[in-house]
C-alpha cells in the first residue's frame, strides 16, 4: 500500500461534512480589462474561457476572506469553531511572510482548540491539504479538520502582462473533514500527491525569499509579480492530469461513468475541455466555474466544491474527483464519495 492510498486497516474514514466559500464583491471584467492592457473580451475569452474574476479590495486579505469561508463550512458541518482540532490552509499569496495565514484564521473564527499550518502546493494546495487531513483523521487522533484554500492573486499579477493578467481572481474555499464510521462512510476513498521541482521556473514568483531578498535589488523588476510560461504548462497540466485521473481510476475500481462530478482546478477552460474530450467525461460529469472567477490557485477546487454543494450538483452518495495542477511542479488528486 502506498502512503497515499486509505489505510483499509483503520476504522474511521475522513468525510467532507461542510463546504463554505468567500469571494470579494468587487468584479474585474473583460472590458475593464481592455482599458489597462492591449487585449479584448473575444481574446480573453476564445484563449481562457474567462469573463470575470473577483479581486480583494484594500482591507480584505487571504486571511480574512479564508476566515468567511471557514466560518461558511463550520456551519454547513453543524459544529463550532472550537471543535476543530487542526487547520490546513493553502495558499501562495500569505497574509505574510509569518506568522502562518491558518494561524490568523484559527484567531479570527476563535478555533482556540485547534493547531494551525499553512502549505505552499500552488494550484495543488487544495487537494494536498485534503490528503494531509485524510492521513490525520485516519489515525483516529482528530475529529474534524478545517482544510482551506485561499488567495489573493490580484497582490502578485502583473496588470502590464496581457498574458497573466487576465487570468487570476481572489477569493476563498474551505471544507470541514470528519472522523466516521469507516464502515458506514467511505468519505475520501483515495488521494495522490506529485511534485517535480525540476520544473520550477515554468510558474513561479521569485520574490521575496532567500534567493532574492528584500535587501537586494531584483535584477528583473518584474520579479515580483508571479512569472508563467502559459505553453509549457498548458502541456503539461493536460498530460498529467489524464495520468493522476486514470490511476484514481485503476486504484478505486472505478470507471468514468461511476464518476459523478470530476471538479478539476479552473486554471483554464481550453485545458479542462481537452482533458475531458480525452478522458471522454460527458459536459455534465464535468464542473467549470472559470467563468465567473478566473483562475484562483488553491482557492479553485475549494470554492467549485461548495458551489456544487449548495447548486445541488453535487449530492451525497455521488462520488466526486478533485485534480490540480500548479507551480512547483506539483500535482494531485483525490477521489471522495460525498
């Protein structure tokens, strides 16, 4: 048995038992956008799929819209802040450099029983997040689990490049993981977690760590806005993510048909649609909401997986995929039976 796969030998299984998100109320459309760099609604849209995204305004920060939606999730879970017993928060645009941001949001929804950490996975936040919980209350020693996925993308994009800036949203996803009855729930049946750092400079944002320190001058000013080569990754992200999704498949005994909802990361339309056509997902097993919030990293599964809660997509009983792919390279999946 991989480290990956459920321990078969345990009683309890790790069950979604609320979702909740959080997206700033300010819109960013397609036309705006026009108005700041060379670039029009048919571009943005026939390359992306995009034609809005929600963007922080200066008092909302990743902390305070991961806060919304955790509180969002503890009520959808019918239990209270103080029951938590770990946070797990991802997300690559912290509210900074420390204290952890999960240490802000265990503060601010008053979860005094809880430990808090964040992981850095990029747009694999989410679903790394929601193994690291599986293992947890798989060993019995926890109860429930805040795992959270949230950003401000808006703070590292770069509003001069035509090529990024039209891409990336804000906005917060968060879910409650439950200790059950293995024999009675199934709840997360399987996750898989990749990285390849080999593959670093296809998506990264070099500033401000050690290598390019505050102290020092960048030698490209740019540096600190996030720096993406779109055709490496477009690439990639549709190779690996036909690959995680067959062995989701082969290690579940699972077919396509059995899958209810595939929510894959919503890094772009034009990549979800040729990762569906190959996997041969009908339209409606497979859940897009690019349209509306752009790219939003680690927020993305999180806020798609509430949105499929409360419009009903997504039932109990069904059985969900979740897929990412992001910077690092990383890349994930998991495979829950909501």
């Amino acid at each position: 048995m991989s480290n990956n796969e459920m321990d078969s030998n345990s009683p309890y299984s790790a069950v979604v038992a609320g979702t909740g998100s959080c997206l700033p109320e300010k819109l960013l459309t397609n036309e705006e956008l026009t108005k700041i760099v060379d670039t029009s609604d048919e571009w943005i849209v026939t390359r992306t799929g995009i034609k809005t995204r929600h963007i922080a305004s200066p008092q909302e920060t990743t902390a305070t819209l991961a806060a919304e939606a955790a509180k969002r999730a503890i009520a959808s879970a019918g239990i209270s802040a103080e029951d938590i017993d770990m946070i797990v928060l991802a997300t690559i645009t912290p509210e900074m450099v420390f204290p952890s941001t999960a240490c802000f949001v265990q503060d601010i929804i008053g979860a005094k029983n809880a430990w808090a950490f964040d992981i850095s996975a990029a747009c694999s936040g989410f679903v790394y997040a929601v193994s690291i919980a599986q293992q947890f209350i798989q060993s019995g020693k926890y109860n429930n689990i805040l795992v959270i996925g949230a950003e401000t993308l808006s703070k590292i994009t770069d509003y001069k490049d035509r090529g990024s800036c039209i891409l990336f949203g804000d906005g917060a996803g968060a879910a409650i993981i439950q200790k059950a009855d293995a024999k009675k729930a199934k709840g997360i049946i399987y996750s898989t977690s990749v990285s390849d750092g080999s593959g670093w400079e296809s998506l990264n944002c070099p500033a401000y760590g050690s290598r390019y320190p505050a102290d020092k001058p960048l030698e490209d000013a740019n540096g600190i806005y996030m720096q993406i080569n779109g055709r490496e990754i477009y690439q990639l992200a549709v190779r690996r993510i036909v690959e995680m999704v067959n062995e989701c498949l082969e290690k579940c005994s699972l077919s396509i048909e059995d899958v209810s909802l595939f929510i894959p990361h919503q890094m772009n339309a034009r990549i979800i649609e040729s990762v569906a056509k190959r996997l041969k997902f009908a339209d409606e097993q497979v859940f897009m909401n690019i349209e509306k919030f752009g790219n939003t990293s680690a927020a993305s599964i999180p806020i798609a997986l509430d949105e499929a809660v409360r419009t009903n997509r997504l039932k109990r009983g069904d059985i969900a995929l979740l897929v990412a792919f992001g910077g690092g390279l990383t890349w994930g999946a998991n495979v829950i039976e909501y």
